[in-house]
DNA sequence: CAGTATATTGAAAATCATTAGCATGTGGTT
DNA sequence: AACCACATGCTAATGATTTTCAATATACTG
C-alpha cells in the first residue's frame, strides 16, 4: 500500500505546485491562504461546501476568514483546479476532482459522491446553438444514511 | 398550424385539470394562486426561478405574493407536476415538463434548455448503496447570446 | 535587504434567496 | 348562509454569498 498513499502524495504535492505556477502565471500572489484552501480541497473526498472547508482550516490556519475561502474557491475554479457541483437548494459545493466522472447525489440531504464509470455518448461539438464544452451525469437516489432513517 | 397550437393548448387544460384533481385527492384547496403559477409554469419554454414566476403573475393576478409562489412550486413539486433543475448558484430553477428529457446549461448566464435525445444507458437500481430514482444528463456551454456578447 | 506599490485579507455590513410566524381571508362542506 | 380548517399575505428571520474598506503582506525594485 505504501507506494499508492506515496503516490498520492506526490499527486497532491504536484497539484499544489500546479496550482502556484498558475498563480504567478496569472500575476496572483501566493499566498497561505490560497494554499491552504486549495489544500483542504485536495484531502476531501466528499464534496464540501465553502462553510465545510471554513471549517476544517480553522483547525489549522486559525486566521483564515470565510470571505477569503469564498474568494479563493471562486479563484480555483476560474483556474480550473476545482468545480462546482450543481446541486438545488442548499450551498454550492466544490470538487477537487477534474476528471471525467459523474454524480451520485442524495435527493434527501444532498450529499453528492463522485462515480467513475464511462456512458457510450460523446457531446457533439455543438448543441443547438450552444458551443458544448463539457457534461456531467447527474443520478439521483437515496444516500445509505438516508435509507437506514427511513423507518 | 392550428391543430397542434390546439392541441398543445387542450394538452395544457388536461394538465391542469389533472393537477386540480390531484390536489383534490390530497385534500388540498384550489385556490387561483395555485392555478396560477401552474399556469405560468406551463406557457414557458424556459426554467424560471420563483422570483420570474412571481414577476410574469403579477402583470395578470397581482394580488399573489412571493411566498405563496414559493409554497406552490414546492406543492407542485411534491405532486410531480414540476421538477428542480440542478445549477450551482443563483436561485433554483423550475421545469413543468417532467418526461425524460436533458438539460443544456450556459456556463456564463445560466440560461437552460431542454434536450430530448436518448443516451445508451439505463441506470441501475442500486449503485454505490444508494437506492436509485433517475438521472439527468447536464451539458455545459455557451449559449448563441452569450457567445455573440464575445467581442 | 529595506522600501514601495499593489493585490489580498479580515471583519462587518449589505445583498439576495428562501423560510417561518402569525393574523386574516377563503374554499368547500353542512 | 355559516362554519372551520387550510391557504394566503405580509413581515421578520434565517442562511448563503458578495461587497466594502481599512489594514496587511507579497513580490518586485534598487
């Protein structure tokens, strides 16, 4: 196992230096904030909202504030290191996971896992008049959690 | 022409002939405020938000209030007759035509439009534990106005 | 390595979407 | 026509996100 988290590791490691040259690319400064964020994101599985990530930096960077988590994840995502997730109702979520893979969503409290599984479609370049950029599955079920409640 | 603007027409009545039998079968009231934002929702081809709902009934009923728009478009909801559609950010969007069907979604100004075509792949009932209800392909692009805006 | 210009941050206020509370009104039933 | 429960309208409350602005820190320059 150890040469998969060490893997990983370095995955994440590279992603963070990506993420930097971005930055300066982009003449953004670097800073530990935007780091962190960006860090945050890269260790969650799940797909946390702004107010989760908050959370979970507070822990270590006590002095980073909501506002700036709201503005780096919108930087992130302008940059292509993180996506929304479309979701009605409740707060916008993010994923760190660019790669092509769909939704699993809860219709009862919304969590949203990511599945990896190919569909035999391809977008067409164009769609009724919209230039396609890109697509994503959406299916909508009850979460595990969700079903042991319901009795 | 004529026939299909009347049977579209004569589809609408049915509709909301049905909607008012359902709500009979709840023991809910019919009430013209309900009847009205069913109405509304559907003579429109797009997906309004509550707020575009409310603004287009009251050029013809203006004695409904916001809320009570909100409460109907949950009750429609909850009977079937409408759907949310899936959009990060801004406010939830709703969508009177309930058969299978895509949705083609602008990245700049969150327009959406439905798609109908077939992809070759059915769901299955269980994935990942969750307990599957349906799904929804979700295109991203640009839409032909927000493309002429490009210059 | 200090000095400086400028982008970024934190904190609080402002805005926007949605929900809840409560007094009043109305649909549907007798 | 009268009654009663549910629905509505208004307003206040909540929650999420954005904006404002003064203070700060990054990255550049000499």
């Amino acid at each position: 196992m150890w040469f998969i988290l060490y893997g990983m590791m370095l995955d994440k490691e590279k992603r963070i230096q990506e993420f930097i040259e971005a930055c300066k690319g982009m003449g953004l400064k670097i800073t530990p904030q935007r780091v962190a964020v960006y860090e945050v994101l890269l260790n969650r599985e799940d797909h946390p909202t702004v107010e989760d990530i908050y959370n979970e930096i507070k822990k270590k960077y006590p002095f980073v504030s909501l506002a700036t988590v709201y503005r780096t994840v919108e930087t992130l995502e302008e940059l292509g290191f993180v996506k929304k997730v479309a979701y009605w109702g409740g707060s916008i979520r993010y994923d760190a996971n660019t790669s092509d893979h769909h939704h699993l969503i809860c219709v009862q409290c919304g969590a949203i896992r990511d599945v990896e599984f190919r569909i035999n479609w391809e977008p067409p370049e164009r769609m009724e008049g919209y230039r396609v950029l890109n697509y994503s599955l959406h299916i909508y079920g009850v979460c595990p959690t969700c079903q042991a409640k319901e009795n």
